[in-house]
C-alpha cells in the first residue's frame, strides 16, 4: 500500500483513515467494516490478502459490520480500489 492510501487491501472499501499509517507501514490494527480483515495481520502480504478476498468472496460477501453497507452497494465498483500490488 502507498503513503496516503485509505482503501482497504483485501476489498477495496474506502475506510476513514490509511489503515497503514500515514507512513504506508504501520499498520492500525482496524477490522474492515466491510470484508472483517484485521488490517495489519490479514493484509500483510498480497498473498495473504488475497486468500482472504477468495475466502470472504466463496463466503458470499457478507459485511461483517452490515450497518456501514450502502444501500447501492456494489463490490464491482469497490474492488477497483484493490491496490494493484494485492490483487
């Protein structure tokens, strides 16, 4: 993830703050309100982000904190926002 990135690495939701830090390296220790990954463990490398992303996508896309999820919610459009590297 870059300097100033506020997306989350596992699916693409747009959190409030960079979950790595304003640095891109320190992670906050957050769980994504929309995938439930703990920034930080989950995410750490793209293969483990990436296993998290087939895991959460064969599980049907649940949102783990289902009040944050907006009534238009599309994971096609959210998942554009994927950093590249963790794709």
């Amino acid at each position: 993830m870059h300097k100033g990135d506020s997306y989350c690495r596992v699916c693409g939701y747009e959190l409030s703050s960079p979950p790595w830090g304003d640095d891109g390296y320190s992670p906050t220790w957050e769980i994504c309100p929309c995938c439930g990954t703990e920034i930080g463990y989950e995410d750490c490398t793209p293969a483990n982000a990436h296993e998290m992303r087939n895991r959460w996508v064969s599980g049907g896309k649940q949102w783990f904190d289902k009040s944050k999820k907006p009534v238009d919610w599309s994971y096609d459009c959210q998942s554009k926002h994927i950093p590249k590297d963790y794709i």
